[in-house]
C-alpha cells in the first residue's frame, strides 16, 4: 500500500521506517503482520488495545494521547479518525480509481450490489462491504482497495445534516445517486426535505464532469437539482431519463425491460426494479455493453437480510428484510409480498421502526393500508402497538398476535407451531428490534 514513512509525511512527521503497511485496522482483532492500528473512540478507548495489536504483527499506530507505547512506530495525530480519513483520502488519490457513491433512505445496500455486480462485468470493481457507509466505514472501505481497483463503489449512510459532506469529501464522487427519500432518521432531521437536503449534501464534491442520478417521481429533490452543473439524470417505473416497465413480477425474480431490452433480477418488488435502474444508468455511463449489464443483474449476490428468501426446516419460505424499515420501505414490501400467490397462508412479522420522531405513532399505524392480504401478522415493539389500534378501529379480520420486544424466544415458538410448508413469512423492521434472531432461529437447521 505504501510505507510507514510515507503516513508519518502526510501529517508533517518524520519517521525512519521505510516498512510497508499491509492494512489498516481500527479493530484489533483484525490486525495481522504489518499493519496500521488506528485506535478509535468507542464503548472504549482504542488506545486501550494496542498491546493487542502489537502481539498481533501491528507496525505502526495513530495515536492522540500521551504515554505512547513501545515496540511500535507511532504516528501523533490530533485526531485518529480525522487522521484515517485523510490516509484514506491520500490512498484514493493514489490508487485514482472511478468513485460511484449511492446513497437513500432505503435500498442503499441493494443498490451498491447492484451497481458492483454490473461493472465488475467490465472493470475491476470494490465496493462497501456489508454495511461501512459512515465516517469510519467509508475510508475504511477506501483503504481496503486491492491495488488494482479501476472502480469503487461506495455506500453512504448519514444520522444528521453534514454526514455526508464529510463522507463526499473524502471520496469525491464521479457518479452519485439516491435511491429515494424516505423517512429514516427523520427524529433527527425533522422531516423528509430536510431529509432531501441531507441526501443532496452525496453531491457536495461531485466531478465537475459528474453525474447525479435521481428518482424522477420524488418532489422534494426537483428544485434541489436546479442550478447545478453536473449532469442529472433520473430514473422511474414508466417515467423518467431512464425508464423500465415491468414485465413479471415473482417472488424470486422480477423481468422488466428498459429501451426494448429485457432484464431480470433475482429480488422481489418494483422497488427493487428501481434500484436495478441506477445500477443500470452507472452501468451505461461507464460504457458498460447491454449484454454485460443483464448478465450482472440477473447474477447479483445481494448482502444478507436485504429481501432474502431463506427455507425453514418445514419448507415454510421466508422473506427476511430486517436489516432496516422505514414507513416508505416497509409499505412497499408489505404490498409486494401480499400480491405474490401463495399456496398456504400468507403472514408477516412486523416490529417498531426506530428513529421516526414525533410522528411514529401516525407512521406505524399507517401501515393498516398495506396488510389487508394477510392470513396474520405478528407484531413486535411499543410503536407496533399503534398499528394494531388501527386496524381494531378499522374493524379489520386481519388476526394479529403483539409481543414485546423482550419476548422474541415466544414469537420463535409460536411460529414454529404455527407455520406450514405452504405457508410464506415476511419479516420487517429496524435493525435495533433484532428479528435477525428470529430469522437465524427459524432457519438455523436447514443452514
């Protein structure tokens, strides 16, 4: 990658070790011979590991505070994150790779597989592994790129406005996109412009010969694009710069086409469709061929708990999508499983979305409009018990069961007395309920 001198010079410090850096790591469970240790803040102070991380082949560390350690080459620093960034920002100058940043309320994950599956067709190609898309994750994923790497695509999340400035500053997109604004830590951003507005910040250090791909059927991001000097292209179902009309939809596939072209991807719901949209358009900027693209989409291999179909014992098939929900999110699955056919019943486990602010109690009960096809729903969470008032005011026929978010060990036993091979489940919510627990549970002996 380059040498431990080489680091020290990037902040001014002279330093007699010409080895190389191997890696660098900010967990020291993951340092091996020969790499940087940055020690991080946390539930615990990094510098508190770097004995760790000496035993473990560590050469070098960032470090901010006094005392430093011996049998290592240190590196003082103001700040180790600010100091991994800027090494991070030094290695993408070095290596010059194409930049693809995607960022959204919902899909950012998917959409990233996507666009990584399609151009690793044609080029070289990293992307954000699993879910490193903040201020750590990204420079992280940046100092992870094999040295050939001719293209990286980076997944940006963000909690608060600046989030990404700070994250598009570092990467310095050539192409961005936004899968579509939702409402995702709206608690903190106080509502769904002020949302867009963060999203826009993805275009803060855009090339100015960039590109920025946008949902053509989101309002709020219309006149935030106005005035700028990079290309814009948008995407939609039936609309838009870059359009797909679906063909079939099934629960393991979905075939649409786009200028007369047929495409399939191995995922379920139009809004799946849209994110195969913006990989597609970053496919076509690159000058990847049609025939390159199709063969990407239709042989992505997705990150895990995003719309995965998984077996249980039984043959009962699930649907797990419980890395993350949102309102916007969780309707549109909810709508798409309930069109699938089905031989048995059709049910869902469906626990609190996290981060809604005021409004979530109006958010959760929101989602009576999307479980009407629904044989019955099991929910899990204080906010989910908003929704089950509604549908009582509703006078719905949908039978529910409600658990507390303590009690997923009876959720899990219920299911399996109740389930039947016929049967289909879908499982939604934020990350924080745990229903990955569920999911593993419920799945455990056919893995």
């Amino acid at each position: 990658m380059f040498t431990v001198k080489e680091v020290a010079q990037l902040f001014g410090l002279e330093v007699e070790d010409s080895r190389i850096v191997t890696s660098v790591e900010f967990d020291s469970r993951k340092v091996v011979a020969g790499s940087l240790f940055v020690p991080l803040a946390g539930a615990r102070d990094g510098h508190t590991f770097i004995n760790q991380a000496i035993a473990s082949g560590a050469i070098a560390t960032f470090w901010s505070v006094q005392d430093q350690p011996e049998d290592i080459t240190v590196i003082q620093v103001t700040d180790c994150l600010e100091a991994m960034q800027k090494l991070a920002t030094y290695y993408r100058e070095l290596l010059a790779p194409k930049v693809v940043a995607i960022t959204g309320s919902n899909g950012k994950t998917t959409t990233k597989d996507l666009t990584a599956s399609v151009l690793s067709q044609a080029f070289r190609t990293y992307k954000t592994q699993g879910n490193y898309n903040n201020e750590i994750g990204l420079p992280y994923t940046i100092l992870h790129m094999p040295k050939d790497t001719k293209v990286v695509v980076l997944e940006m999340g963000m909690d608060h406005a600046g989030d990404l400035t700070t994250l598009s500053t570092i990467a310095r997109p050539d192409i961005a996109a936004i899968t579509m604004i939702g409402e995702a830590h709206i608690e903190n951003l106080g509502s769904r412009a002020k949302i867009a507005q963060g999203k826009m910040e993805i275009a803060t250090a855009l090339a100015a010969d960039g590109c920025l791909i946008i949902p053509c059927d989101e309002p709020l991001l219309a006149p935030l694009v106005q005035g700028m000097t990079q290309q814009v292209v948008t995407f939609g179902i039936d609309a838009g710069d870059v359009a797909a009309h679906i063909l079939e939809e099934h629960a393991e596939q979905t075939v649409f086409s786009v200028k007369e072209q047929d495409y399939r991807i191995p995922l379920l719901g139009t809004y799946n469709v849209k994110n195969a949209l913006i990989a597609y358009s970053i496919g076509e900027k690159f000058g990847v061929t049609p025939e390159q693209i199709a063969n990407g989409l239709k042989n992505v291999q997705v990150t895990k708990n995003r719309t995965q179909w998984l077996e249980m014992e039984n043959g009962t098939r699930l649907l797990s999508d419980v890395y993350n929900a949102n309102p916007t999110a969780m309707g549109l699955v909810l709508d798409s499983f309930g069109k699938l056919p089905v031989q048995g019943r059709r049910f869902a486990v469906l626990a609190d979305m996290l981060e809604l602010g005021p409004e979530s109690s109006v958010m959760h009960a929101a989602m009576a409009d999307h479980v009407q096809n629904y044989d019955g729903l099991f929910l899990v969470g204080e906010q989910m018990d908003y929704l089950a008032k509604e549908l009582a005011a509703r006078d719905s026929d949908v039978p529910l069961e409600l658990y507390d978010a303590n009690e997923l060990a009876a959720l899990i036993e219920d299911l399996k007395q109740l389930l039947q091979p016929a049967d289909m489940l879908l499982l939604k919510g934020s990350n924080g309920m745990k229903l990955n627990q569920v999911v593993d549970a419920l799945t455990s002996e056919t893995e």
